[in-house]
C-alpha cells in the first residue's frame, strides 16, 4: 500500500491530515468505491479539492507542495487506481499532471544482411 511509503517519507500525522481532508469532501459519489487502495482514493479527493495546493494550510499539510506533487508523480502510481475519484477533476484533467511520466521504450531495428 502507497500510505506506509507516505508515512515513511512525510510522517503519520500528515498521512491523516490527508485522510481527514479528503473524508471532509465525501458527497455520495466520490465515495462510493474506494479502490484497493484507499490512501489513493485520497490523494485523488485531496488533489481534485485542493487540499494539498490552495488549501493546505486550512487543512494542515505542511508538506512543500511541489515536493509533494514530485512524490506523488514518482511514487503513487495514481493511473493504477481502481476505485472513484473527484469526477470533475478527472473531466477537467486536473489528475493528468500527477500521473507518472511515460517511459519511452528505445527500440532498435537490425537491417537484414
């Protein structure tokens, strides 16, 4: 699971910030299927809502945004998530940015003799 790679990373306290900010914008839809992963599931409410960028102080996340943006991009493997999120935000593209980079494959063709 993501979260004990979080936890390791930015502390327990701030893995809860996280959890209690995307638990403050349940609405019946966003929730309705976590995924296997349900620190994934917040990290997708909290980026859709803000709550790790405009409203981080309200919410507690002391964590640099642009650290954690990085971290997430490098570590959350948020294209893998299997369960609902800020559907807005997915429409909008507003997860795009998260997703991890592609990894272009080098390919080589040999010429036949």
């Amino acid at each position: 699971m993501i979260r004990n790679t979080f936890v390791k990373k930015f502390g327990e306290s701030q893995a809860i910030k996280i959890e209690y900010a995307a638990m403050s914008h349940k609405n019946g839809i966003n929730d309705r299927n976590y995924g296997k992963d349900r620190f994934k599931w917040a990290l997708l409410i909290c980026i859709g809502y803000e709550c790790i960028s405009k409203y981080r102080d309200y919410h507690g996340i002391t964590i640099p945004y642009k650290k954690l943006k990085k971290w997430i991009v490098d570590n959350a493997r948020l294209d893998l998530h299997d369960g609902d999120c800020d559907y807005i935000s997915l429409a909008a593209g507003i997860y795009n940015e998260f997703m991890p980079k592609k990894q272009v494959r080098k390919v080589t063709i040999e010429r036949a003799k």
